[in-house]
C-alpha cells in the first residue's frame, strides 16, 4: 500500500498536487484534518514546563550517558 502525508495551506478549492499521479486510476481514502496554528498550541501544551525553567538542575554526566545509550 503507498501512502502520502502532505502539510499545505488551502487557498482554493482546486488543488493541484503533483504526489498524486501514482494513484491515478486506483481508489483511494482522502481525508482533510484542520490543524491549529503550532505556536498557540505550543504555548498551552508546554505552559507548565516552561513555568519550571531554572528550578530543575539536571546531571549532566548522567544525560550524557542516556543520550550515548540511545543512539541505534
């Protein structure tokens, strides 16, 4: 099954989207989902997380080690 995820402003109601030319001819789902504006969203999301800023001291050596342990 191929999939395309486009991100795009819709400024009419004709679209033209080159992506689509491997699935002329097949059926296929379409959904449109609305999308907040990022920034506003940001801003409640990480209200409470930001409000902690300079009150949490992290080791640094201990990130160091649990970012080397990460990497695949």
């Amino acid at each position: 099954m191929n999939a395309i995820k486009l991100q795009l402003v819709i400024e009419s109601e004709t679209l033209k989207i080159p992506e689509l030319k491997n699935f002329i001819g097949k059926k296929v789902e379409l959904t449109l989902t609305e999308k907040n504006d990022p920034k506003s969203n940001d801003t409640e999301k990480y209200k409470k997380l930001k409000s902690l800023r300079g009150r949490i001291s992290f080791d640094k050596k201990v990130l160091k080690g649990l970012r080397e342990n990460s990497i695949l």
